[in-house]
C-alpha cells in the first residue's frame, strides 16, 4: 500500500537525493509490511497481521489505513483498548488532513486510487475463492470492503473537502468502546457513524442495542426497524428479547 504523506514545509532545507533515497525506502518498507499484514488478515492470522500493521505505522506514522487496519486485527484479537488507541490516531491523522493544501490533497487522492485498487483485486480473491478458508461472506470480505469504504469516502469528498470522519472508522470505534461496556461512547459514535450514512444498518442494530440494554425500548424498536430496512440481518433473538421486555413493560 502506499503509505499516506503529510509533507510540512517550514522553510527548511531542501532534502538531499540521499535522504530522498532513505525517504523513498522507508516508505516503500512500510508498504511492505502493510502488504504483509493484509496477507494474514486473509487467512485470519490476526496475531501476524497486527505485528505487520504497528510496524508499517512505526516506519510512516502518516499512514492513515494502516492504523485503521491495525484497529481491526486488534478488534479481532479481543484487544479493545488497543484497537481505540488505533482507531483514534486514524482519526486524528484524517482530521489533520483538512489542513493540507490543494496539491497535497491531490497527491493523497492518487495515492489512494492505487490502494483502493490494490484492495478490489484482493476482493475479488476472496469471492472467487482464491484464497484458502476465505468465505465470501466471512470475516475476510467484510473486512476488506470497510477498508475500502473508508478510503472511498476519503476520496470523495474532493478538493473543498471538511472534516468528516469515514462512518465504518465510528462504527470500530463505537465498537470497541461497546465491548468495554462505555455505552455513552458507543452511542456517540454510532450515531456519528448514522451522520455519515443514515443507510448503515450495522450501526442502527448496534445503537438499537444500546437503546435496550439503557432502557430506551421504543427507541430500540425504531433503530431495529432502520437496520432492517437497510439490510441489515437483525438477530431473531435479539428481536425476541426485545419483545419481552416491550411486554413485561406494558404489564400493570
């Protein structure tokens, strides 16, 4: 993948070919260990794949998806404070892209036409079976077309671009913060996701959730109804548990 470069330029020096050379070689090692990484994802060797992931951020702590795949394989892994601390400097650094110039955007949008293609040839791997214990609708498409939907909304948003926060990197955050047991901040980033893409039926079946688990059961009721009108397939036993307590509730 290539890596995501925020260049500053204050005043100094021009860089030598030397140190372009260095530069140029630094960048293309955390590529690869990024290709690397994606490798294990696919084969769900989410250990390796997360040892990939932190070195390639270590070798261009510019690279925004490497750290939100390194969210993802620690999510995997059960690593919750450590996917938050991931998902969050992948934020940040695409907060910090609002202020780059015109031309640096520029270079960043051709960057990621190349890693968003490099991304749709692994998934039409994984749908075509090409890649062993891979289902298509396993875990490994999945996490592929997140990694995919959070460039492309990157891409998007062209030249006049805002701060806005792709919906799947609130969707992991407000995730990871769920399986903590931080609902207030599961919800706010589930429904920051919704801002994004009020069409996002994971985040609806996961803040409908949060609205039983809190009480709030009509509202649960509303955001199950929105996920599944966004296709999402909502659990049958968390409809029926739902259905129980709306029932225990209307009981004098």
């Amino acid at each position: 993948m290539r890596a995501f470069v925020i260049a500053l330029a204050l005043g100094l020096a021009a860089a030598s070919p030397a140190q372009d050379l260095l530069e140029q070689q630094r960048l293309e090692e955390s590529r690869r260990h990024y290709r690397a990484g994606e490798e294990y994802m696919l084969s769900e060797a989410f250990e390796e794949a997360a040892r990939e992931f932190k070195t390639a951020t270590e070798l261009d702590p510019s690279f925004v998806l490497a750290y939100y795949s390194l969210g993802q394989a620690r999510m995997a892994l059960k690593r919750y404070p450590e996917a938050i601390t991931a998902y969050t400097q992948c934020r940040d650094l695409i907060v910090r892209e609002a202020s780059l110039d015109r031309r640096a955007k520029a270079d960043l949008d051709r960057r990621r036409r190349d890693e968003i293609h490099e991304l749709e040839e692994s998934l039409v791997r994984v749908r075509m079976g090409h890649i062993k214990g891979a289902r298509p609708d396993g875990y490994q498409q999945i996490g592929l077309e997140q990694r995919i939907s959070v460039l492309k909304d990157q891409q998007m948003r062209g030249d006049d671009r805002g701060i806005r926060v792709p919906g799947e990197l609130s969707l992991g955050l407000g995730s990871a913060y769920f399986r903590l047991g931080r609902h207030e901040q599961a919800e706010e980033n589930y429904r920051a996701a919704l801002a994004v893409d009020a069409r996002m039926g994971a985040a609806h079946n996961n803040l409908a959730v949060i609205c039983m688990l809190t009480g709030r059961l009509d509202e649960a009721q509303r955001e199950i109804k929105a996920a599944e009108k966004a296709g999402f397939a909502v659990s049958s036993q968390f409809k029926d548990d739902l259905k129980q307590r709306l029932s225990a509730r209307a009981k004098p």
